[in-house]
C-alpha cells in the first residue's frame, strides 16, 4: 500500500500539477478552465488532474452537467508538516552541537 | 508511481567558532557522539569514524535496550569547507541517503548548510517523530 505521504510527494512532482494545484487556491475550477492555460491536451490535463484527486490534493463536485474542481489542503499541510519534522530534526542536532562549541570557549577562556 | 519519491531537507546555521572547529566536530568521535544521531531517549554507546574518503563511520545509539545502528560512508572530505557522506539505518531500511555539510566563513564564525538529500518518506514516517522530545532532552543536558 501507497502512503498518503508518497502521494502527496508524487503528485507535487509534477510542474503541470502544481500549476494545477495554484490555479485551484484561487477558488473552485471547471476542467476547461484548469486547461486554458496549458499547450497540453485536454486529455492529459485530465490524467494530471487524476493524479491530484488519488493523492486527496483536489477534489471533485457535480454541478449540473458540470465537474468542478476544488482544492484539499490537508495533505499539502500534512506535506508541510512532515517537511518542518525533518528539519527541527536537523536543527536539534545543529543546537546540540552549537552548545558543545560554545561550552568549549567558556572552559577555555582565560580567567580574569 | 512504485518508484520512490525522496525529498532534500536543508536547513542553516550560524556559527560563532571558526569553520575549522565546527568542520572537526563532525569527525571527531568524542563529539559526533553527542550531537549526531544521539537521540532523547537513547544513549550512544559506541562512535566509530574513519575520517577519511571512503572511510565509514558506526554510531550506536540504545534506545530502549535495542541498539540501533547508524552507519555511513564519506564520500568527500575538504577541511574546513565541504563533507559528504552518505548513511543508513540498516534496522529500518537499506535505503541510504546522503548527507553534505557545507561551511563558509562570515565575520568571526561561519555558517554551515546542511543538505540531506534522498530523504525517504515512507521511511522517515518510520523513524521517531519525536523532535519535540529531541528539544526538551537538550534543554536538560545544557543548562
């Protein structure tokens, strides 16, 4: 089984899908609409578009005849999150290690 | 999709020691031991490091009773500037990402950019997501 972390990062990839996932933090879109922008087909865009919704990143209403599309910020939070995770990993290490340096210069400095 | 999706994690720091004091500690096994991979409720019980390209390092951290080992290869060495080296958590996963450390001298200390690159998720989700306790546990140790 897929992690929803590997989906999110797999689905943010992809320059067309962020592209796709910009547009949509603007408000709701028609397919149409998210494809305007694009020199790619209308076909393609919709298997972008796929991808986004198996990773939960964009969701999908009927109105009428019409599907529109909106954005699901979770995951991308989530993403965020786990990002920020790693790097207080790294930022507690780097807080260790400043500590030790300067516990040094205060048991090396002359005594006055 | 089944290919694994890594991410590259950077973060800086400003130092007040020189590049050379901060790029030694990073080789020097009596303080690796305690800033590298030393985690909140382990210990680290054994810090081996062949600082050399191609050399390989063994950091042992207990957690818990269990050991757990840290293990990685240089793959560059430039005192005082550059490391590189890549390591694995052979418990958890045999996927192996890389780690440089970058050091360049600004006015009466240096600042060091650490970029770990290949950085799985699936893995990492596995790995303590304690970084809070990480936090705590430093307070205690220096004050």
């Amino acid at each position: 089984m897929t992690k929803p972390l590997d989906l999110t990062l797999a689905a943010l990839a992809d320059p067309t899908r962020r592209a796709i996932l910009q547009r949509l933090s603007h408000g709701e879109a028609r397919v149409t609409e998210l494809a305007a922008p694009f020199s790619i087909s209308l076909n393609s865009v919709s298997k972008h578009i796929r991808i986004l919704e198996r990773a939960r990143l964009v969701r999908r209403r009927r109105a009428g005849r019409e599907h529109l599309l909106s954005l699901e910020q979770k995951p991308l939070d989530e993403a965020a999150a786990w990002m920020a995770g790693q790097r207080n990993i790294w930022n507690a290490r780097l807080d260790v290690l400043e500590a030790l340096l300067e516990a040094e210069d205060v048991a090396t400095q002359p005594k006055t | 999709m089944n290919s694994p999706k890594t991410v590259t994690i950077k973060v800086s720091r400003r130092f007040r020691a020189s590049p050379e004091r901060v790029f030694d500690a990073w080789l020097d096994p009596a303080k690796a031991r305690l800033f590298l991979f030393a985690m909140p409720t382990g210990q680290v019980v054994r810090a081996d490091i062949d600082a050399r390209v191609g050399g390989r390092f063994l950091i042992v951290d207990r957690r818990d009773g269990e050991d757990v080992d840290h293990e990685g290869e240089y793959l560059e060495i430039d005192r005082p500037r550059h490391i590189r080296f890549k390591f694995w958590v052979p418990k958890y996963s045999k996927h192996f990402s890389r780690v440089s450390i970058d050091i360049i001298a600004v006015d009466g200390g240096c600042e060091l950019t650490l970029t770990h690159e290949d950085v799985l998720p699936d893995y990492a989700e596995k790995t303590p997501k304690g970084w809070n306790m990480i936090l705590d546990e430093l307070a205690k140790l220096f004050t």
